[in-house]
C-alpha cells in the first residue's frame, strides 16, 4: 500500500478508535496499532488506561497478525490483564490492506474491575435477610405475574418492555396456560410490566383459547 493511502486509512481508523473510546468512557481504552512499524507500532491510545505511550512497540498478538495473514481478522472477549493487575476483557480487530496483508489493528480494553465493583455494590444493595419474616406490600398473585413475564423474557435474552408483539402473544398463551390471566386484576398488572396499555395487552390476549 503506498504511504498516503496507508496514512490516509490509519487516520479514518483513528477517528473510529476516537468515537469509540467516547461512546464507552470511561470502562473502554481503544488503542490504534500500526502494523507496518512494529517497533514503534502504537499510534495512539484513547481513554488510557493502561499507562501505555504512543511509539511503544506491538503486543505478541500484533506480531502473530503480521507475521501471517491467515491469522483471525477478530479475536473478541479474550481475558487480558493490565500491567497492574486489573483483569481486562479485551477484543482485537486487524486491518488489511489490497493485497491482504495485516497493516493495522483496533484494540479494545474494558476494565472489569470497575464492573465487578459495581457487581459487588449491587450484590450488597439488592441483598436480603433470609429470616422467616415475610411481607406482601400488593394483593398475592400479581408478583406470579410478573416472575413469569421476567424468566419469559430472559429466555429470549430480552426484557419485558422490550418484547415484540408475536413475542407478547406467545406470552399471554403461556399465562392463560399456567392460569395466571385468571388472577384479579391480571391483565393490568400485565400491562404496567410490560411498558403498554391496557388495550395493547387486550390486543395481545385476544383469541386465546
């Protein structure tokens, strides 16, 4: 690849590797290899963190990339680890050029101790005492309700407010079948878990056997 075209492309992927370490600060560090200079291979790093400089030399995977062009275009969620420690989940994508030759490479880094943080902090906040006392603050059923909704999403690996109206449908069958719809007030109860109106989640029941 002539010079210009090879500078021409290592700055449009520099814009993306920009773009992206915004979308995902402060969690992302993207990092732009020059595969063409080895030795001096990191043109640039956005939201570092892992403390790394622009002109240090390429990684072993960068090496790999360069020495063969069979070598995996995307290799996504390998565990990595910064060189303090923190455990990073990382993703590396390689450039080629006309001749299919590796000429740069577009690397994500997402700390996951700052996840597992929050994974602890949450776990403490959402955790209950498992004593014997038990409190109802709502008429008994509608929690069925909605424990049925939420395990019906996951298995869709969806949310409830996010289900399409064939999935909706195919839901109120397997209420109507478990005798949930028959519950006081069950179709309302439906409806505000769902994110839609009461005559949506009507529509949505509407010739159930």
């Amino acid at each position: 690849m002539p010079q210009n075209q090879n500078n021409l492309l290592l700055s449009q992927l520099n814009s993306i590797a920009e773009g992206l370490s915004e979308t995902f600060s402060p969690f992302c560090e993207v990092v732009l290899h020059d595969l063409k200079n080895p030795e001096h291979a990191i043109l640039a790093i956005h939201n570092n963190l892992s403390g790394r400089q622009v002109g240090e030399p390429v990684t072993e995977l960068g090496l790999a990339r360069i020495a063969s062009p069979d070598f995996p275009n995307v290799v996504a969620n390998y565990a990595n680890t910064f060189a303090d420690g923190r455990p990073v989940k990382s993703t590396s994508i390689g450039i080629k050029d006309e001749q299919g030759e590796y000429v740069a490479a577009l690397c994500l880094n997402v700390d996951m101790s700052l996840f597992r943080g929050m994974q602890n902090a949450l776990a403490q906040f959402t955790h209950v005492s498992s004593g014997a006392v038990a409190e109802h603050l709502e008429p008994g059923g509608t929690e069925a309700i909605r424990k049925h909704i939420d395990k019906f999403a996951a298995r869709l690996a969806s949310t409830p407010r996010s289900l399409k109206a064939n999935e909706r449908k195919l839901l109120m069958q397997e209420l109507k079948a478990s005798g949930l719809l028959e519950i006081k007030k069950a179709m309302d109860t439906v409806a505000h878990h769902l994110g839609v109106s009461r005559a949506t989640a009507y529509l949505d029941a509407k010739d159930l056997v």
